[in-house]
C-alpha cells in the first residue's frame, strides 16, 4: 500500500522561497487581489502580472503591521490586525462583474512571520481567529507561526447580491485577535461540477484542499494562474520515483473538461504499491464532504482495457461507482483527463480514508492524479433588505460605520448594539446608551417594526425626535440626556406597548401631550421628563 496522509497541513502552503506567488504572466480580468495592511496608495503588479492593490479603500478599521521579516514577498510583508473588541470585522468585496448568483472562489491569505505582533493564548504556539463569509462561519483559521508557512483558505460561494463580505473575529471575546495578509476573488464558471453541484444543493465549499500527489522531488510545490486559469491553489505532495509515473505528452482535456484541470496536474501520477490509501484526520466530525479525483492514463505499458483497473473505497465502504471499478484507458484512452466524484461524510473523529484497490487481476497498481476535497455548508440568508436598509440609515445619521457585514448574523457576531429575533425576522431592540454617538435620530428607524427597546440615551443626539408611529411593540424608549429639541410627538401615547418614556434632561419645548400624562397618572407608562 502506498499511504499518504493529510492533516490540518491539507490546508496550508509552505513558504519554500521568496517565490511563492511568482507563478503567472497577465492578470486575467475578474481578479481582485488585495494587499492587506499595505501603504494606501499601494498599487502594484507583481512579477507574476497579479495586480494588488492595498485595503485601505476598503477598510478602515484595524492597524496595519508591518512585518520585520525580509525576503518575503510584497504582499506577505504587511497584515491588517483587528485587536478592537467589535463582533467581527468586514470587508466588503465586489469588483466590477460581481452579480447576485455568481460563482467565485474566496481566498483568506495569513503570513505571521517570524515576529508576530502579539503572542496567541494558547501556549501550543497557534493563532485561532473565525472567518465568516456573509451571513455564515467559513472556517476557524489555526495559524502556526515561527516556521515560515503561509496559510491559505479557499471557499467556492455563490454571491447573493452584488458583493460579498468576507469578515474576521475573535472566537470568543478573549480569545486572539484576527489578522490578514491578503484577500482575492476568483470568478468561477457556473459549468463546474463543484459549482453545479453548489447549485442543486443550495450550499457553499470550504475547499480543504486542491492536492496534486504524485509530483516528482524536483517539481513545483504548488500550482496555481496561469497554468490553472481558474488561480486554484494546488499544492504538490512529492513521491519517490518509485512511486510515480510522469509524462511530457500533451493531455487531452477535452475528455473531461469541466473542471478545467491544469494538463501539468495529470501529467504526474501517484503509483500505488500496488493500491493507495489517503487518510484525511482533523476535519468536522460527522461533516459531509465532496471529494473529486483527477486521473489519467500515462504509463505508455498500459494499452488495452482491463490492465489497470481498480475500485475505491471511502471509509472502508465501496464507493457506488455506476460504470464500474475505475479503467481509465477504458473509458477515455491514453494520455486524456479522466475524473471521479463522490460524496463522503468524515466519520465521529473527523477523519476520512479513501482506499483504491486494483482487482486481482489488475496487471497494474492503482494510480492517481490529483484530489480536491470540500466540506458541504449549508448557505444562510442574509437578514432581509429591508431591515438592512434601515439599520443602515441608523449607522449613517449615527456616525456607526465602524459596524460591517450583517447586523445579526451569524448568531454571536451580530452588532453589539443591537438584538435580532431569533428567526432573524427582524430587530428587537437597539441599545446605544452611552455610546457617544452624535448626529439626530433617522426617520428609517420606524421602519424597524418589531423593535420593543429603543435606548439611545446618554449621547449628543440633536434635532427633533422623529415619527415612530409604526413601532407597535415598543415597550421602552430611552431618549434622556442628549441634545433633541423640537416638541414631543402626540403619537407616542397611541403607542399601545409603551411602558417606559425617558426624555429627560433634552432641548424639548412645547406642551406635553396631555394623554402621556394621563398613561402616567394611570400607572401604565413610566414617564420621565424633568429638564425636559
Ligand atoms: C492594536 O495593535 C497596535 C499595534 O500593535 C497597537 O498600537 C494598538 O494599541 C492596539 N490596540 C488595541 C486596542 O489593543
Ligand atoms: C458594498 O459594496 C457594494 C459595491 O461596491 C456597494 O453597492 C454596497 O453599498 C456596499 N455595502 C455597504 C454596506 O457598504
Ligand atoms: C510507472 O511507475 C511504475 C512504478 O510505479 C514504474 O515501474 C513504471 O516504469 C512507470 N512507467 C513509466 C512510463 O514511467
Ligand atoms: C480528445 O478527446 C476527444 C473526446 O474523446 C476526442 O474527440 C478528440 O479526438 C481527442 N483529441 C485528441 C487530440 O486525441
Ligand atoms: C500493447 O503493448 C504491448 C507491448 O508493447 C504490445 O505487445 C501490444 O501489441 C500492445 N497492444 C495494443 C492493443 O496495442
Ligand atoms: C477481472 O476481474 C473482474 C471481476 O473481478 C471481471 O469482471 C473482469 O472481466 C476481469 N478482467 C479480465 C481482463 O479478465
Ligand atoms: C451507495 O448506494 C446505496 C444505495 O443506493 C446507499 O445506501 C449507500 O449509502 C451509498 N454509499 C455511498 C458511499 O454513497
Ligand atoms: C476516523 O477516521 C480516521 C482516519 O481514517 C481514523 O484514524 C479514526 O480511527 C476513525 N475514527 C473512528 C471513530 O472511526
Ligand atoms: C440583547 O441580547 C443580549 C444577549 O443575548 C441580552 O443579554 C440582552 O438582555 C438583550 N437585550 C434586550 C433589550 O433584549
Ligand atoms: C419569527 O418570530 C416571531 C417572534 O419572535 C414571530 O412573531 C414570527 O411569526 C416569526 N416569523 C417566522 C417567519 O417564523
Ligand atoms: C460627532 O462627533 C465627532 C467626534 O466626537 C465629531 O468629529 C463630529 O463632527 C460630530 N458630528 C456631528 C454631526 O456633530
Ligand atoms: C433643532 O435643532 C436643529 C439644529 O440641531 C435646528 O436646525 C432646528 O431648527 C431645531 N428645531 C427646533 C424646532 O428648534
């Protein structure tokens, strides 16, 4: 048996030499590459014809680190750290094509270099921050540091409007703070399978990982644009010569397009001896999963069918292969790009073996070209526009913009200053007491119907309190100690859930209205109004 295994170190892409993104000649259109933590007017094409431009356009929150080490590429040399206390952090990412139901890869770049700008809690040496991707968890991110390796996350999502916010966070409020080193968006075409499949599930991928096994000592150790025009991220797993077989001959990839595979993938296998097991450890525990495998046939000695033929089992359970075990030069001939797919679920460990066995009388050993494994995610709505459009009007009239990405989701990173409904129907209270904000309080905030706690005391709000008629389950308003003026609303004793009125200590002028007063008298109103 040949065996290879992959860990968390599935995921993550040495860094052999300052060559790392040095692969590429032209920029193809649809690539946004951001260099995160870089000078502002930071614009540059690397040598691979990449053009990065720096975040700050696109972010305002955070300090930007330069590292201390040298010899690293431009775009590995600066990190953008959140070390504030917010839920979450957000980049809101968009280029020009970017439209609602497109396709794209998401890819999370984090370099800590040798001298990182903060040491992590735990004492094992790893950085643990959440990614979030929309209104849902993409990935905690685990980063090593002190042993130079760049680590790399890739998502395939579909978008759901016309940008995507891609957003950083502590776990848990003590928990390390986020750091980025470079973010890009890749387009995908919808004709993937992965994409297809994405589509008929309603999910996105976490890509664990775009293996390319079976690379000789002296290959590459990754492959990624132009060779792959998709600027996937393959990375190589070296075999002993005794282990692989390698071709120069022309692949043809019109026997399996779809996918749109690098020929110099399939022009390296890995041999098995004579079959292969790869054992997958530190996944999701009962997660499913969706793995591809890329094939094909170069050992000139094999030229009739029935001469490597062998089956694959995943977990030790034989995978429903409709045509049969797999005989590539069967199904496609020599030298012509071959694929297969299946869904898997990680077992209660979170580990996955796929085992490939040649029949008994298979006169080779089993082999393989390449692999690509992805974790299945069911995709979340975002709360619903109308409620975005409104909070948004909140955080301009409030000088809020520091808030980013959903106000509620996902649960644990919403906004601190607000509370949604569980099922994320709506806003159920707003708590800005104190929050020393300024600007006059918007008339968008009535269209937040189910809110029943509005406090936005103790701040410098000015102008005049507006309609708030519609608020049918307000219970609380708390407006005391700012700067309104203007007189107060008649409408608010018409406010059937109102028990609590504090406008004290305000610019207010005018008459009172006198049914509060008689709501006060009868006990079914707390009203405060002193220096009113
Ligand atoms: C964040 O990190 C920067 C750079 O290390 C530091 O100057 C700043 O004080 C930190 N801010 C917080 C809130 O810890
Ligand atoms: C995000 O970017 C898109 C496209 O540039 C823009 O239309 C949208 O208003 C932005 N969203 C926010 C919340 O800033
Ligand atoms: C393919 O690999 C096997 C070892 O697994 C080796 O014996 C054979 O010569 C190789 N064939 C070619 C064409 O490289
Ligand atoms: C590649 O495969 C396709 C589909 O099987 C076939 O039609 C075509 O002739 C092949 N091309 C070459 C150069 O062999
Ligand atoms: C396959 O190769 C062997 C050895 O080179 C040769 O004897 C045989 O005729 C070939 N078979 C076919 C179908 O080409
Ligand atoms: C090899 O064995 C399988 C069953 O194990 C059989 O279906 C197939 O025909 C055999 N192939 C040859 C070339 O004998
Ligand atoms: C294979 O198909 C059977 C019946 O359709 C199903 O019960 C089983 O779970 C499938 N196995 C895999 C690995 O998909
Ligand atoms: C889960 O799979 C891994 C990898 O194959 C294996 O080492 C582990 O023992 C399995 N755990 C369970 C509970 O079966
Ligand atoms: C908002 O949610 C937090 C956390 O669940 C809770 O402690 C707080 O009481 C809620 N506030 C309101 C006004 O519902
Ligand atoms: C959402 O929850 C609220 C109460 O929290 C309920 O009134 C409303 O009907 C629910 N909406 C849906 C669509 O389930
Ligand atoms: C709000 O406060 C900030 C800082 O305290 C100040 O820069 C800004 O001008 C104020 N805006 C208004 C509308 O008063
Ligand atoms: C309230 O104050 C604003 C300035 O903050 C002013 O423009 C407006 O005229 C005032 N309204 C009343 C009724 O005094």
């Amino acid at each position: 048996m040949t065996l290879v295994s992959f860990s968390a170190l599935f995921l993550s892409v040495i860094l052999q030499t300052a060559l790392l993104w040095s692969i590429g000649s032209s920029q193809t259109t649809g690539f946004t590459s951001i260099d995160c933590g870089s000078a502002s007017a930071s614009v540059y094409t690397d040598e691979d014809g990449i053009q990065w431009s720096s975040d700050s356009k696109l972010m305002s929150e955070g300090t930007s680190v330069v590292l201390s080490d040298t010899n690293v590429p431009h775009v590995l040399s600066t990190m953008r750290l959140f070390n504030g206390s917010q839920s979450k952090y957000c980049y809101n990412l968009s280029n020009s094509d970017l439209k609602a139901e497109d396709f794209f890869l998401v890819r999370a770049t984090m370099f800590p270099g040798i001298d990182p700008p903060y040491s992590p809690r735990n004492p094992d040496g790893s950085f643990r921050f959440r990614m979030i991707l929309d209104a849902d968890q993409w990935w905690d991110a685990k980063v090593r540091y002190e042993d130079s390796t760049t680590w790399t996350y890739d998502a395939y999502v579909r978008a759901k409007r016309s940008n995507i916010d891609v957003c950083f966070a502590r776990i848990s409020p003590d928990g390390d703070a986020p750091f980025i080193s470079a973010l890009e968006l890749r387009p995908l075409p919808k004709t993937l399978t992965s994409t297809t499949f994405m589509n008929a599930l309603d999910v996105f991928l976490v890509c664990l990982g775009h293996a390319n096994v079976g690379v000789p000592q002296s290959g590459p150790s990754y492959v990624r644009f132009p060779d792959d025009t998709l600027d996937r991220y393959w990375t190589s797993y070296k075999a002993p010569d005794s282990n692989l077989n390698s071709t120069q001959e022309t692949i043809n990839l019109s026997t399996d397009s779809l996918d749109q595979i690098p020929e110099k993938i399939l022009q390296d296998s890995l041999t098995g001896s004579p079959g292969i097991t790869i054992t997958l450890t530190a996944l999701q525990a009962d997660a499913l999963h969706y793995a591809q495998f890329y094939f094909s046939e170069i050992d000139s000695s094999v030229n009739s069918s029935g001469m490597r033929v062998f089956n694959i089992f995943a977990n030790g359970e034989l995978a429903n292969m409709t045509d049969g075990p797999i005989d590539v030069f069967a199904s496609v001939g020599a030298n012509a790009a071959y694929s297969y797919r299946l869904p898997v679920m990680s077992n209660a460990t979170g580990g996955i073996d796929f085992t490939f066995t040649p029949l008994a009388n298979s006169t080779f050993p089993a082999s393989l070209a390449a692999l690509e494994l992805f974790e299945l995610r069911q995709i979340t709505s975002l709360t619903p526009s109308p409620i975005l459009t409104a909070v948004e009007a909140i955080k301009t009239a409030l000088g809020l913009g520091s808030y980013t990405g959903d106000p509620c989701l996902p649960v644990g990173h919403g906004y601190d200053w607000l509370n949604c409904s569980s099922n994320n129907t709506g806003i159920t209270a707003i708590s800005l007491s104190n929050y020393e904000t300024n600007g006059s309080i918007p008339a968008e905030l009535n269209d937040l119907t189910t809110v029943t706690e509005v406090r936005m005391n103790g701040n410098n709000l000015k102008g005049e309190i507006p309609d708030l008629s519609a608020l049918e389950l307000l219970e609380t308003l708390d407006l005391s100690n700012n700067n309104l003026n203007g007189s107060i609303p008649s409408y608010l004793a018409s406010l059937k859930s109102l028990k609590a009125l504090y406008l004290q200590n305000n610019n207010l002028s005018g008459t009172i209205p006198t049914a509060l007063l008689q709501r006060r008298q009868a006990s079914s109103l707390t009203f405060e109004f002193s220096g009113m």
